[in-house]
C-alpha cells in the first residue's frame, strides 16, 4: 500500500509560481514512476509531467519550458515547480504513484490561477 499526500495548491496571478508536493508512505520503495495529473471542470484528466525511478522526466507540450518535475528520494516525495501560470492551468492537481499496470492516486490540490 502506498499512501500519496498532495500539498502546495492555491491561488495566484497570472506570471505566478507555486510548488507543488507530494510525499509518499508506504511500500514506496515499489514505485515504479510518478506522475502529476491535473483535471478542470468540464475537462478530461491528464498527464502534466512524470519522473520515473531513474529520473527521466517528460512534461506535456503546454507546460514545457514552465513545469520542472523532480524528486527528492530522503524525504519520499515529488515535486512539481510551476512558473509563468497561466489562466488556463488552473485545475486540480493529483499525484500518482505507478506499480506495475496500477498504481495509487493521491487527493488532489487545487490550483487557481486567476487575477
């Protein structure tokens, strides 16, 4: 079992940053890979950025450049370091720990990004 707890969301300006994190408990040590998803209204889910257990990163195209993935293996948790927002990243953030074919999700956070 794998207990994923997300923290660091809410609200800022357009051109803001936050930092997003997720710790891990648990049978951390069966990750495989992490990823952040985001969701908003009226919207499917999707991947923002993953970071596998060797540290190969990926983001999608709309974050590039903005969104740094990374890890901090001590602590057992994954961060997400978003600059430049914009309107449109506004969501709820999850966390996902991968094993195998399955995984585990966390709660979510919100971001806003509204002025």
């Amino acid at each position: 079992q794998v207990r994923l707890v997300e923290s660091g969301g809410g609200l800022v300006q357009p051109g803001g940053s936050l930092r997003l994190s997720c710790a891990a408990s648990g049978t951390v040590f069966s990750i495989h890979y992490m990823v952040w998803y985001r969701q908003a209204p009226g919207k499917e889910r999707e991947s923002v950025a993953s970071i596998t257990s060797g540290g190969v990163t990926d983001y999608h195209d709309s974050v590039k450049g903005r969104f740094t993935i990374s890890r901090d293996n001590a602590k057992n948790t994954v961060y997400l370091q978003m600059n430049s927002l914009k309107v449109e990243d506004t969501a709820v953030y999850l966390c996902h720990a991968g094993i195998g074919l399955g995984g585990y999700w966390g709660q979510g956070t919100q971001v806003t990004v509204s002025s």
